[in-house]
C-alpha cells in the first residue's frame, strides 16, 4: 500500500481542474467546470469538475471520482500507474510501491519490442518471400518497411512463441501481451501466424499492438487480425503513426482510414497522415489529434462504408476546436489508390481544394435529391438547414443562406426565418435532455434495492445513506454524530457500506477524509456513486438536523431486534441509551 500520507500531499498538489484540463476543454460555471466528456461522445458538455470536493462527475455516462480516478480511467491505467503519473507531473519522488502491475507492463512492451524484431527478422528469411513480395507489391520501398518495422509472422503455431520464450518471457506474460493465445483444451499457440505484420507504437515509440494482414485472400480468417487491448493497449486512445506525424511542423493532419494508407501517404510526402486502430473515431482521439493539429483532412475511402464513417467523424470533430475538410477521391477508392495512379502532387492539390465539413454535408444533402422538382428543393432545404442549425456561425449563417436562396430560388429572409427556428428547437431539445438527465439523477434515480429488503420504502433508506456518506465527505465533523449509531454492514448497498467503514476507520486513526482517502479500496463503480453524490449535493448545504433526520429515517425503517442482532452488549447500551434520550 502506497502510504496515506503520500496520497494526501500527492492530491493536494494535483488540482483536479488543472490536471483535467490538460485533457478537457473547461469553461467555468460559477463554482465549477464544465465540459465535453472524455469517457463517451456527446455534443452537450455534461461533464462536470467541482474544485471545492475535488471531484468529477459525468452527468451523460455516470463516470465519476477523484483526480487519481480520472487519471486511472483517461489513461486507462491502474491505481499505481496513475499515482505515479501524477507524481511526475507534481514533481514529487514515486512512491515505494511493489508494482506487479506497472512490472508485467514493462514486461508487455518488452515481448511486444522483441516480436516486432523477430517479425522483422523473418520478412528478411527465406520464408518471408512472399511477404516481401506482397509489400513491394503495395509499392512500398525497403526505406518505408524500415522506417515502418514492417514484418511478418511465421505461418507457424509455435514458431513466434518459442522465439520468445528463449528470451525469457513466460507464457502468461505473452497471453497479456496478445502475442499468445490459450485454447479450450489449455495449450497456447501463436496469436499471429502468416500474415504481413504492422507494429503500432505509441508517442514515446513503444511497440504498443500489431495489426496482422493476410496475405492470400483465400486464407481463413479476417482481412486484418488485430492485438487485442492489453495494458499498454487501448485501441480508442492510439492513433496510429501519431508518433511519427508529432514530429512535423506542419498543423494541418490527414486522418484515414487505415494503416496502409498512412504509411503510403508518408511515404509520398505527407508527413502529417494518421489512422485510426480498428474503431470508428473516438473522442479521446479527438482529443490527441487537437494538442498537436489546428486542421483536419478526413481521407475515408469514397465507398459506401467510408462516407459512413466521414459523417460519424465529422459529428465528433464538430465538438472540438478543430478545423475540418473533407477529401473527395475521384477515379480512386482510396487515398493509396489514387497516389498510385496519379502521384504525390496531384494528391496534394485534392488536399488543398478539399471541401470544409460544412460544405461536404450540404453537397452530401443535395444530392439526395432533384431540386427542379418543388418537393426535392423542399427536401434539400429541410436537411441544409438541419446542417447549418448544429455549428455554424452567424457569419457562415448568412452566407450559406444567401447561396441556398440561389440555388432553390426560395428567398433568403424565408430561408434565415426557418434556420433561426431551427435553431431555438435544437436549443430546446438540449435543454430539455440536459433537465431529463439531471431528473433521472434525482433522489431515485439511479438506487436499486431489491424489493426483499423493503421495496419502496428502502429506497428512501438508501437515498439516507447516501447523504450520509455525502455528509461525512463535505463535513468530516458529522461523523462524530454518525458512528454510535450506524454500522456500515447494515448499508443496503454493500459498496457504500464499505465507503462508510473505511471513513469511521481513517477517522479514529487521525487521518485526513476525501474521496481521495478511499478510493484506492473501492470498485470503480462505488467510486463513480460516490461522485454522483457529491455532485448532486455540491450547492446543498447539509445540516446537523439533516444528518439526524437521515439517522433516523435509517433506524426507523428495521425493527429494533434486527438493529441490535449485530451488536455487542456495550454498543446495544449505548444504542438503547441514544433512543431514550431522543425519546425524552
């Protein structure tokens, strides 16, 4: 265990405001801050920093904590890791900590380093022919394959696996790896077998995962056989060849939408190219292409599936600062394609007439219909203007409304009447769902007791025992009031239960009460309950008469012969002595 008082003076020079900030956009709200969630896509910022409790809560996907949880959950580590993270940034030496964690991940990207090697090795072997063939083949030169540590993996069951274990890894650090992989029967065989391989690095040039590709299309299995997620892996927060592009000067970032694409795109001189790991783009990725990019180009390929994912991306961008185009292909499916066909300078002149996503979504809408037609120009200025209402500035406003006008011959102050309404309506529908989400965040909202343990009634006892814990955590004086007379056993939610007993007990050992005292020994979900609670609570005062309602309210609910089951005698006489003393 990492020493209570490391924690405290670790949490006191990290403050959460600051320390989200490094990853959030903050605006500040009176006594908070808001801001879009890191945790789930959203247009509605509902993410909400409350400096005074030194916690967070998502009001939109329920995340919520301390500073050490969001660091755990934004860099998806454990609680070790995130202690020290913050230590380095807080400048404060790392604690002495036996770390089984943080070793099996040094451990990872060592077989992860030492694969992408016997990869490597194996492309050059005589076995790894045909895998030369199929990368020179993609038009890649060997200065690219280098550059890249493109490999191949042995069409073999064995072969990778006993290569690493001769280095001395175990077999259970390469199935954490991802590199190994145990079947039904309980033998492990090699995760990657026969395919051309792209190792994936993270900013600090880790090999962090591989993507696998077939090389024969009648092989079995997928096209791409990808490393599952893994403690120095998480797909939804990697952007491939990041690592390479940070090192441009340029601020303008072509995100496509694979890897081979990105490395065709650097190899032609577009230092700035990024893909994506598998997922459709994700708000964490977001928020690493805009520490290092002022301007996105999305380069999808021009299928059906590709302009699918353009519009899902152009949803996601449209909430971050983040300037963004959008690449239309012609005479290619794809960025590669078209590379090969055309070369480097006619793909930069697309890249420099690409359409911004404005412009993109309204050509995308207009070619849904025939507007000689009254109902297609009808049809076309409902979806425009469903475009031109979600981000737009008054400025853009004007001028697209006067080219709508042009191009339906409708007049311009008709048109700007409708978009003006269609602006209010989304403004109401969002309020409404910002009040919906803060209702179903009520008393009730989110307490589940089955009903064997009172039903209706036992709602209210939890509510009670959630203020309680709220109380202690806002004003640790109260639980002097509390302690004599509520055992955390007795909570109905057992989470909350064991919240309670870690308060009463850093209590009578003189140390200090916050979330951050506690957190260490919960669940993430209690973690998350707690910092609902305290935000539901943050302009509440809570008094001394309060604390004794909830009190009561709980003592009340069971008969006294259960209250006292749990009880030794001085405690049961002391608890007779309290309720006399009420009843007096």
């Amino acid at each position: 265990m990492i020493p209570r008082e490391y924690i405290t003076e670790l949490v006191q020079r990290s403050d959460i405001v600051d320390v989200v900030e490094s990853y959030v956009q903050l605006r500040r709200r009176g006594r908070t801050h808001t801001g879009l969630c890191p945790f789930h896509n959203e247009k509605t910022p509902s993410f909400v920093v409350y400096p005074e409790t030194q916690s967070f809560y998502c009001f939109g996907c329920g995340a919520g904590g301390d500073v050490i949880t969001f660091i755990k959950r934004i860099n998806n580590v454990d609680y070790v890791e995130a202690v020290k993270f913050l230590a380095g940034r807080a400048g404060m030496p790392l604690p002495e900590e036996d770390d089984q964690t943080g070793r099996l991940r040094t451990r990872i990207l060592g077989a992860n380093k030492d694969a992408a090697r016997f990869f490597f090795t194996s492309l050059n072997s005589d076995a790894g022919r045909f895998a030369r063939a199929y990368w020179r083949g993609r038009g890649l030169t060997d200065s690219t394959i280098r550059r890249f540590g493109l490999g191949y993996a042995p069409d073999s069951f064995h072969e990778t696996g006993d290569h690493l274990k001769r280095l001395g890894y175990t077999e259970e650090e390469l199935i954490a790896a991802g590199l190994l992989k145990r079947s039904e029967k309980g033998s492990t065989f090699d995760f990657f077998r026969g395919r051309v391989m792209i190792p994936i690095f993270d900013l600090r040039g880790n090999v962090i995962a591989f993507s696998g590709r077939k090389l024969d299309p009648e092989q079995p299995g997928g096209k791409y056989v990808n490393s599952p997620e893994t403690l120095a892996y998480k797909k939804s927060r990697t952007l491939f060849a990041l690592n390479y592009a940070k090192k441009s000067a340029e601020r303008r970032y072509l995100l496509c939408e694979g890897n081979l694409d990105a490395i065709s795109m650097h190899q032609a001189g577009f230092p700035t190219a990024v893909a994506g790991c598998g997922t459709a783009l994700t708000a964490e990725q977001v928020k690493l292409l805009s520490e290092y990019a002022d301007e996105v180009v999305l380069c999808y390929d021009s299928d059906e599936a590709g302009q699918k994912a353009t519009k899902r991306a152009i949803e996601l961008l449209s909430a971050s600062p983040l300037r963004v185009s959008v690449l239309k292909i012609p005479d290619a499916k794809d960025p590669d394609e078209f590379i090969k066909k055309f070369g480097a300078d006619r793909f930069r002149t697309l890249l420099d007439g690409s359409d911004n996503a404005i412009e993109y979504e309204l050509a995308q809408a207009r070619a849904r219909y025939d507007i000689a037609a009254p109902d297609g120009r009808l049809g076309y200025l409902r979806d425009a203007i469903g475009v031109l209402a979600g981000r737009v500035t008054p400025t853009e406003r004007d001028v697209y409304a006067g080219r709508l006008a042009e191009e339906t011959n409708v007049e311009k102050a008709a048109i700007l009447a409708q978009l003006d309404g269609a602006i209010r309506a989304r403004s109401r529908r969002a309020a409404k769902q910002r009040e919906q989400a803060l209702l179903s965040e009520g008393a009730g909202g989110r307490i589940r007791v089955p009903y064997s343990q009172g039903g209706q009634k036992a709602l209210g006892v939890a509510f009670a025992e959630q203020q309680l814990v709220a109380a202690i955590l806002k004003t640790p004086e109260f639980l002097s009031l509390v302690a004599p007379r509520l055992r955390g056993d007795a909570f109905l939610d057992a989470g909350l239960g064991r919240a309670y007993t870690l308060l009463c007990e850093k209590s009578a050992r003189g140390e200090y009460l916050d979330l951050s005292a506690i957190s260490e020994e919960l669940p993430d979900e209690t973690v998350s309950l707690i910092g609902r609670i305290l935000a539901q609570n943050y302009d509440v005062g809570i008094s001394e008469r309060d604390v004794e309602m909830y009190l009561d309210r709980i003592e009340n609910s069971r008969p006294v012969s259960s209250t006292a089951a749990g009880r030794s005698a001085e405690e049961l006489a002391e608890y007779l002595q309290t309720l006399k003393q009420k009843k007096a």
